[in-house]
C-alpha cells in the first residue's frame, strides 16, 4: 500500500505516477482475444463451442447451448423468500430510477418556417454480459438488463459463462425478474463475439454491454464498430475523502468492498488527519484477516491501495479528478461542498451514511460505471444506451429559399459541385 503527503516535495511525482500506473488487459491479452475474435467470425458455433469447452470446462452439446424460460421461472421460485424480496427491491428501485432517464423526442419549427427535430428509438436488440468466473453476480443482469427494458429493446440476450456447465441460481432468477429474453450458456471474448457476429444459433445484437474480465472489455473494444458497447471497462476502483470525525472501521470497509473484487482493483484513501489515516490503515489489516476474500483483498490492497494525506480535504478535489474515478465516497459533514469541486467521477456518494456497497445494489442507480479514468470523458451505463437519436428536418419552398444560397456557397467553396447543385436546381424552379 502506498503512502503520499501533500505535504513532501517529491509528492506531485509520485501521485502522476500512481495516476499513470496501469493495471488493465496487456498486448497478450489483445492478441489472444483478436485470435478468438477470428475463429468465432469464421467458424461460428463450431469456434464458441470449442472454446467454451476449453476455457469453462464444458460440453456445450451436453449441457445445453441455451437456458430456458423454465429454469429461469425456476430458479425465481426457489428463492429463500427474503432473498426474493431483495431482488425486487433491487429491481424495482433501478428501474423507476432509469424511467426518469427516458429522452423525449423533440420538434421545433423557427423564425423562417423550417421545421426540424430528434425522435428517439430503442435498439432492435442488445446483448448483456453477465460475469460467472470468479463470482457470480445477479446485480448485473438487473444493472444491465433494466435500461434496456426501460429503453423498450424488443430483444433482450444474455450471456454468462458457467465453468463445468453450472450456473448459478441467483443470476438465472434476476434475469426471470429483469425480463430477459434469452439465456446463453457461453462467455468470454467468445461470448461477446457471437453476439456481435452472430452464429447459426444465436443472432447478432446491436449493442452489448456489461462487466467482464480482462478478455471481454478487450473483446468490446476491439468490436466496437461491428456491434456498440457501452464501454471499455477496466478493473473496479474506490476513492474515499474522509475526515477524522468517520469511524476508521467504516471507511477501512469501504476500501475492502472494492480490494475484494479482484487482484487489480484499486482502493485509495483520502484523508487530512494523520492519526485517522494510520487507523484506517490498521482497520484495513485487520478487516483482511475476517473476509472469505482475503488473498484477493490483500493482494489489492498491498498492490494498489494507497492513502494519501492532504492539509485540507477540499485539496482532495483537483487530486481526484486527475484519478476520475470509478466511485466517489465524500465522507464529511458537508459533502455538497466538496461535491462542486469535484468534476470527474463515475458516481459520487455524498454523506457518511452512503457507502458505495448500497449503489452496488438496490439504490438505484447504475453501477456499470467508468475505469481507468475514463470518467473524464464517459459516463455509467443508463437507458441512452440502448437507444439512438435520429434528426429530421422539413423544409418548404419558402424555408430553403431563405437558407439554400448559403448552403450552394459553402457546397462550392469547398469544391462539392453536386452538393450545390441539388440545392440550387431547387432554388431556380418556378
């Protein structure tokens, strides 16, 4: 774990560093991703099979390429009930919070008589990759799956790997509630290339979303143009700004709810008071040693963890939106006050109460969010995804004459004859 003052003359080297380190998918995992990308292009179901069997230890034959409405209706049904009750929570709240997200379309005529506007429309259909390897994980059907049904996509698919053909109960039941339309047993780079190319099985999507490893996100880079994506995302991160009145339990937890995700998950502390800092740091410790998740904990925390002390926490600010990023913990009296001078963050949690573990789940809003600092630039996964704009415009005899000569000038000046005639053919009709 890294430990910076603000304070210390070499500070402002070692905080571009610890912004520039990089902890994504490496040349390796492109060429190797590129190659399954080929294969499944190529060779379709035969390729997907294939790999399946050789990455998730499995038949595809055998186990089923598709899981059914049955197990899904199922695996909902045998649901200890609290659970059950959990899940339509969790559902219920993020889709009445992504209803407020529905763009209206628009229509506008001006001052000279031309009319023009957006109309909004869902995707035909989208593809939601859903992790299976390491956890499983039913907040990201309902993360994925309920923007897209809020965006009313007619089709809605889903993929999820299941190593030695066996998938988990919670994920089939969230996709039951969420109202998935189909069930793919696959996953990987394979996974996200059979939904953009689409195999003799299964057809091609749209867009494709969701959280992967390191294989997938390079998977969606690579195929974005073939099939949209929501985003490029890379291993999870936590920033807490924290002052001395938090408990030190509180906020070592907060860091641990990202360490615990995977070995290159990054948490990084905050804090303008040494003696809470060091309290922290011996709270993380010992926190360590109480969770199932401790060597992955652990490696992310003495990896890529870090704590940095500031003189005062609104000198967090600027040092936070140079990390834009993934979640925002404002842990302090005020957060409204440090949250205007925060411009950068995939979602920011305001108040000592907010943990990010609550947006995890049945907050509300989305927790497919921007890594790596894209949140400079990106945003967290909402309805806009699955749906594009399309303008239009309606000009009458009137309207182009008071507008069409600027348009055949600039067609001539930049040495577009044709463009310019099409407008002025029209202009010279009587």
């Amino acid at each position: 774990m890294i430990r910076l003052n603000a304070s210390d003359p070499a500070f402002a080297h070692a905080f571009d560093e610890l912004v520039g380190a990089r902890r994504e998918a490496d040349a390796d995992v492109s060429r190797d991703v590129r190659t399954i990308i080929s294969a499944v292009r190529d060779d379709g179901d035969a390729a997907v099979q294939a790999f399946t069997s050789k990455f998730d230890g499995h038949d595809l034959d055998e186990t089923g390429w598709r899981i059914e409405r049955a197990e899904l209706t199922a695996a909902l049904d045998g649901l200890d009930s609290e659970l059950r009750k959990a899940l339509e929570l969790a559902r219920d709240r993020i889709a009445a919070f992504h209803e407020k997200q529905k763009p209206t379309d628009s229509e506008t005529t001006d001052d000279v008589g031309i009319r023009l506007g957006s109309r909004w429309r869902p995707v035909a259909s989208a593809g939601v990759y859903v992790p299976g390897g390491r956890a499983a994980y039913p907040s990201s059907v309902l993360m994925n799956a309920l923007p897209a049904k809020v965006a009313g996509v007619p089709r809605l698919v889903m993929v999820t790997p299941t190593p030695k053909g066996e998938v988990n109960p919670l994920v089939l039941a969230a996709a039951e509630l969420a109202g998935v339309d189909e069930v793919w047993r696959i996953g990987g780079a394979q996974a996200v290339a059979a939904l953009a190319y689409g195999t003799k099985r299964i057809e091609p999507v749209d867009v494709v979303t969701g959280p992967g490893n390191a294989w997938v996100a390079e998977a969606k880079r690579q195929l974005y143009g073939v099939v949209g994506i929501d985003m490029v995302a890379g291993p999870s991160e936590i920033v807490v700004v924290a002052d001395a009145k938090n408990d030190p339990e509180w906020i070592a937890a907060d860091l641990l709810s990202q360490s615990e995700h995977d070995p290159t998950s990054q948490s990084i502390l905050f804090a303008d008071d040494a003696a809470f800092a060091d309290a922290v740091a011996d709270a993380v410790d010992r926190q360590i040693g109480t969770l199932s998740t401790k060597d992955v904990a652990r490696t992310s925390w003495d990896a890529n963890g870090a704590i940095i002390l500031v003189p005062e926490l609104a000198a967090a600010c600027p040092l936070v939106d140079r990390l834009a990023p993934e979640h925002l913990e404002l842990a302090v009296d005020d957060p409204d006050q440090l949250f205007t001078l925060v411009h950068h963050a995939g979602s920011v949690f305001l108040g000592r109460h907010t943990p990010e573990a609550v947006g995890d789940y049945v907050a509300g809003p989305n927790h497919v969010l921007p890594t790596g600092r894209r949140a400079r630039f990106a945003s967290g996964l909402s309805v806009l995804d699955y749906m594009k704009r399309t303008s239009f415009l309606s000009l009458d005899r009137a309207g182009l004459a008071e507008i069409g000569p600027a348009a055949v000038a600039l067609a001539t000046a930049e040495g577009l004859p044709a463009h310019a005639k099409s407008v002025a053919l029209r202009l010279e009709s009587k």
